[in-house]
C-alpha cells in the first residue's frame, strides 16, 4: 500500500473554521478515513496560521517511502 502524508479535515463546518490534520494515510482512502499516523495539527483561522509537525515522526514515514502532498511540503518548508 502506497502511504500518502496529507491534510485531514476536522472542525465545525456550519461557521467554516476548520482545522486539518497532518496524517499518513493510505493513497486510495478517503480523505475523512482511517489514518495510519497522526502526525501534526494546522490551523488556518488563527492570524498568523498555527503549524505544528512532529519532525521525527514525519522523518520515520518518509524514510518507509511515504510521500507527501504539495500542501503538506508547502506547510513544512514553511514551519522550519
């Protein structure tokens, strides 16, 4: 199975403030489905936007051959 590390949505939809996981999750499964890791949290709404990744972990589903999303990349080079 093809590991995927991307955004995963939570939070209350009826005022559009979301936050996202950040989590290793299967390539074919959906994006509210059961994830393998949770690796970090991303909140938008708050100014400046709130970015928590743990590196280690996120090293470890890399190095196994995990390959993240253009979004999660972005929000990674950013938090360094």
């Amino acid at each position: 199975m093809e590991v995927r590390i991307r955004l995963q949505r939570i939070g209350k939809s009826a005022n559009k403030h979301y936050n996202y996981r950040v989590v290793a999750i299967g390539r074919n499964i959906a994006r509210q489905g059961r994830n393998l890791e949770i690796l970090g949290h991303y909140d938008p709404s708050k100014k400046p936007a709130v970015v928590s990744i743990n590196k280690e972990k996120l090293e470890q589903w890399i190095k196994r051959g995990a390959r993240m999303s253009d979004t999660v990349r972005s929000l990674v080079a950013k938090s360094k």
